[in-house]
C-alpha cells in the first residue's frame, strides 16, 4: 500500500497501511524485553522490525512520544538511509486507536500531497 502511520513507543509498534479504500494493521514488538526501564537492544530490535514492515511502503508518517521518535529517526537515518528519505514526517502525538491513526493519517496525507502537487485519490 501506498501510505502507512506508526505510533511507537518503547516497547511496541502498531502499524498502519492503508490506501483510499483499506486498511491492514500490524503490532509489532521486541522477541525480549525487559520488565522495567530501558532495553536499548529490545528497542534495536524493535526499530529494525518496524524497518521491515515499511520497507514497501511510499510515504509515512511517525507518530509517538517525543523521545522514542526521535530515537526512531536517529536509527532510521543512521542504519536505513533509503526508509529515511521516504518519511513524511514525525508527529509526537499520545496513543492512538486504530481509528485515530488512520483519521489523523488521512487528514496529513492529503495535506502533504497536495503541497508536493499529487492529486488526491478518490
């Protein structure tokens, strides 16, 4: 699909990809994590998978606390430069439903192409 919205935090990922007609979700969390505080190789793990399940996907859009997406995007640029180049944008934002996701999604999507000049899908 076309499009997809990430709301991550420190211990999981749900992941969105959706056109103008569907949606398919995706949680995504680390194989080992530790019970309290910080894994920085449990959030390795976690942003490579999120990597993965993008690798497809044209434009994104990043959504969560402030800090994890900015440790997301420093790990987006430092270790998969071409995922790098194909996010929109990093939106801290709180957790979000399934719902929300794809309505706050929709709404920035259609923003972000018509200002690149990309007609909007009906």
């Amino acid at each position: 699909m076309f499009h997809a919205v990430i709301y991550l935090d420190h211990h999981h990922a749900q992941v969105l990809h959706f056109d103008a007609h569907q949606a398919h979700a995706a949680h995504i969390e680390p194989h080992h994590r530790r019970a309290h505080g910080r894994d920085p190789q449990a959030e390795h793990a976690l942003f490579a998978a999120i990597c993965q399940a993008l690798q497809d996907t044209r434009e994104v859009l990043v959504t969560g606390s402030h800090p994890v997406i900015g440790q997301f995007r420093h790990y987006v640029q430092a270790h998969e430069p071409a995922l790098a180049s194909r996010i929109a944008d990093y939106r801290p934002a709180a957790e979000l439903s399934q719902g929300q996701m794809l309505a706050l999604a929709r709404q920035f999507f259609v923003a972000y192409d018509r200002m690149a000049g990309v007609p909007t899908p009906s």
